[in-house]
C-alpha cells in the first residue's frame, strides 16, 4: 500500500525534517564519540563516599598504582593507571544513552524518507519503535549500574580499603553498588511506553488488513 501523493510544501518540509535529523544525527554522534573518547584519557577520575572513625579526618591511599585521593565526606579519586574496565564500562554506559537519541532521530529520517518517497511507513515505524522501547529500557537499567560498577572497580584496581579490617589507618572508601533506586525511571518508563504504542500499532495493522481484506 502506498500513501496520498504530498503536495510541495508537505515535501519540502519532510526534506527539511530529514536534512535536520541528518544534522543532528551527525552532531550528536560527534558529542558522543568526543565524550567517549575523553574517558580513555589519560587521567581517571570517580569519586566514592569515604567512612572512617567519627574523630578522624578521613586520609585514604591506595596500596597499588599510583593515585590521589581528597576526602570531603566523598574521595575524588584521580590516577593514570590504565583501568581498562571501569573505563570501558563507562564508555558503554554513556554510549547506551546517545544510542537512544541516535535511534530516535534515525527513525525520524526514515520516516520521513518513506512518507517523501509516498511509500508505507507504517511497518517500519512499529520496528523503530520497538528499538526505541528496548534501547531506552536497557539504558535505563545498564547505563547507571555500569556507572556505579566502573567506580566499584576502580577503588578495588587501586587497591583502597573497602572496610575498617582492611584499613589499618581507620578510613575506607564505600564502593557504590547498584540498587533499584539508582534506576533511570524517566527513560524505563518512556521505554514502556514506546513498547506499548509499538504493540498498538502492530495490532492497527492486522485489524487495517482484516478489513481491507472484507471490502
């Protein structure tokens, strides 16, 4: 099935649509490649909460590689060892929620080359949807519990006391775990919502093709 020929202007603004999806397609993967690319710099830096004795200051050092650590009721962690994993890990949580945002304009692009090229969009937008459903879901979830993981790895890599038995100068960093709270609710929920609107638009299919197949 195809649709109703566009008049001009409808197609001139469906070429500007897909010139500015391009656009901001290209700019967002820029931004995201650049942020990404800073996390493999040579400096690392997470910060951790630091318990200690309610008389002492807390004053934490690492046992392996070289570090700094500042404490103000939290520990800002800065090394140049290498610490390959919670660098990735946070290059892939930050790369979980630009990948939204790149499937959001992408089927915005492709939406409006098929409605420009009067051809059937609606199969394709269930699709992109459902991708847009199950990206959000997974970056809600994945994109802060490898946050918090990246942290957890890197004090455990620098060697910092996670308890008191361990810290034989009274403080320790507190690696942070990932709980429900720390879900990104917003981006769960809108992914809930696009896997709903996909599965009401796969429906709106069947019954459009049930009833064409009546008449």
């Amino acid at each position: 099935m195809t649709t109703a020929a566009a008049p001009p202007i409808a197609r001139f603004a469906l070429a500007v649509t897909i010139a500015a999806g391009a656009l901001l397609a290209t700019a967002t993967l820029f931004f995201a490649l650049w942020l990404i690319s800073d996390v493999f710099a040579p400096e690392w830096i997470v910060e951790a909460p630091v318990a200690s004795p309610l008389d002492v200051v807390p004053r934490t050092a690492g046992t392996a590689g070289e570090s700094d650590a500042y404490a103000y009721g939290t520990a800002l962690i800065s090394s140049y060892a290498a610490l390959i994993v919670p660098r990735a890990l946070t290059a892939v949580a930050m790369g979980l929620n630009f990948a939204v945002v790149l499937a959001s304009l992408t089927m915005l692009i492709v939406l409006a080359i098929r409605m420009r090229t009067e051809r059937s969009f609606t199969r394709a937008a269930t699709i992109g949807i459902v991708v847009l459903g199950v990206l959000s879901a997974a970056a809600s979830v994945l994109a802060p519990w490898f946050t918090q993981l990246a942290t957890a790895t890197t004090v455990t890599e620098l060697g910092y006391p996670t308890s008191g038995d361990a810290a034989p100068a009274g403080e320790w960093v507190v690696p942070p775990e990932f709980t429900v709270q720390d879900t990104n609710w917003p981006l769960l929920f809108l992914g809930i919502l696009f896997l709903l609107t996909a599965a009401l638009l796969a429906r709106a299919r069947r019954l459009q093709r049930d009833t064409e197949g009546l008449v």
